[in-house]
C-alpha cells in the first residue's frame, strides 16, 4: 500500500526535505547549474544556467544580488535550473 503523496503547490518557502522530496519522486527535475551548459547554446535554460552558475561562482557578484533582493546571505543556496 502506498502512501499519499503530496502535491506540489508553491516552491517559495517550501522546505529542503520536501523540496528534496518532491525532486526523488519526479515531480520537480532539475540539474545543476553549469557555467558552460550542455544545452544548446543560445536556450532559456543555457543562459539561466550560465547565470545562475556566475551566481554561484563569483562571491561579489553574489552578494551584489542577493543584497539588492534583500535575501540573507547567511543560509546555503542551492542553484539548479
């Protein structure tokens, strides 16, 4: 007998384990990030990938953003696209 599985409903304050949770059930499919994306070149998901892994990458340009947004930078951030 299975259990109920929950519904995906919003990701914004969606805790890890569930978030995490929700990725090993096939709800969510992600990759990492990567500065140079095995997608093709020019694609949404290539330039967000190369963004988001220059976010990961460069601490400045980190802080920059998240300072802007108003985000703590004291927690762990995850990049995936």
């Amino acid at each position: 007998m299975q259990g109920i599985q929950k519904k995906l409903t919003k990701l914004v304050g969606l805790k890890k384990i569930d978030f995490d949770s929700f990725v090993k059930s096939g709800q969510i499919k992600l990759q990492h990030a990567r500065l140079i994306p095995t997608l093709k070149t020019g694609d949404e998901m290539a330039l967000t990938s190369i963004f988001m892994a220059t976010v990961r990458l460069v601490k400045e340009y980190r802080d920059g953003i998240f300072k802007s947004i108003k985000l703590n930078r004291s927690g762990r951030a995850y990049y995936f696209t």
